[in-house]
C-alpha cells in the first residue's frame, strides 16, 4: 500500500515558525522507508537539513514507531532532529501539517489511491500549492518565503559571526 508524504519545510528558525513550503511523493507505508526518506532529504539537503528539521512531530502512526531510526543522522554523528509524537486523537497538534493535507486533498480525495499518480501530476498539485498566496504569510506564497528562508541561511553560512571581545 502507498501513502501520501508530505514534508513541510518549516520551523527554519524560531523567528520563522512558518513557511508553508509543500513537498510531496508517494511512499510505502514502512518504518524503513520513512528512515530512508529522511536519509534521502539529509543527503540531498546537506548542512541545511538541520536548521531546516529541528524537530519533526508525527502521528502515532506504526510507520512512525522507531523513533530512534527517524532521528539518527546519515551525514554526521548524532542526531539529525528530535521527532516527537502529537497525542492520539489530537490532530490540532499538527495544525500546519493538516491543513497542508487538506489542501492536497482538494486534489486527491480521501480514498485516491496513490498507485498509478504519476510524480509529474503530484508535482503539479504542489506547485499550485506554494504559489498560493496565504495570509499567514502576509499574503505571500510559500514558495517566495521558502526562497526567503533559503537566503537567509545561506547567508548565515557564507557570514559566520567572527567578532572577537578583547579583554586586559
């Protein structure tokens, strides 16, 4: 059976809670594909992943059970986020997370099965999606803040803070 992933590319930094960013693919619902995912997303996003997924907040889903396994890092020692679990029956708890999924499902309806969706039609739906303009985001899009949010760590990067405090 396929499911529907969705990664929201938020909590960037505190000052930043939101970004509405979508991105989404079909996955196999098992524990080893959601640690291959974050693996795939580690790799492919490098140094970045990090800032970018503090902490990830799942249902209690049994494809979420090996928590140990989501937050071990691929690319360095340790940790690569701190996963925690929302409360059964407590979807408010992943409040950006379920309206993002309610916007997907304006597209695909509770019950589309995900076998034969093609990654170019899925693509297309969350295109759509982040260039939406959201009053949330003072009516920018997801995508525009998403490419904010983008600089703004790649310029934290290429300007690491140098100061130096000279004492007698």
């Amino acid at each position: 059976a396929l499911d529907l992933s969705m990664q929201l590319f938020g909590d960037l930094y505190p000052e930043m809670q939101v970004t509405g960013f979508v991105d989404a693919y079909p996955v196999p619902l098992k524990q080893a594909e959601i640690d291959v995912t974050l693996s795939w997303l580690e790799r492919r996003l490098g140094k970045d992943f990090y800032p970018m997924f503090q902490s990830i907040t799942v249902d209690n889903g049994c494809e979420f059970q090996d928590y140990d396994g989501m937050e071990k890092a691929c690319r360095r020692k340790g940790k690569r986020t701190t996963v925690y679990y929302c409360h059964p029956h407590a979807p408010h708890e992943r409040g950006s997370n379920e309206n993002r999924n309610g916007r997907i499902r304006r597209y695909l309806p509770k019950g589309t099965g995900f076998e034969d969706l093609a990654q170019e039609d899925l693509d297309a739906i969350v295109g759509e999606i982040n260039d939406t303009p959201m009053k949330l985001l003072g009516y920018k899009t997801p995508n525009e803040v998403w490419d904010e949010e983008i600089a703004k760590l790649q310029s934290k990067a290429a300007s690491p803070n140098t100061s130096v405090a000279l004492t007698n």
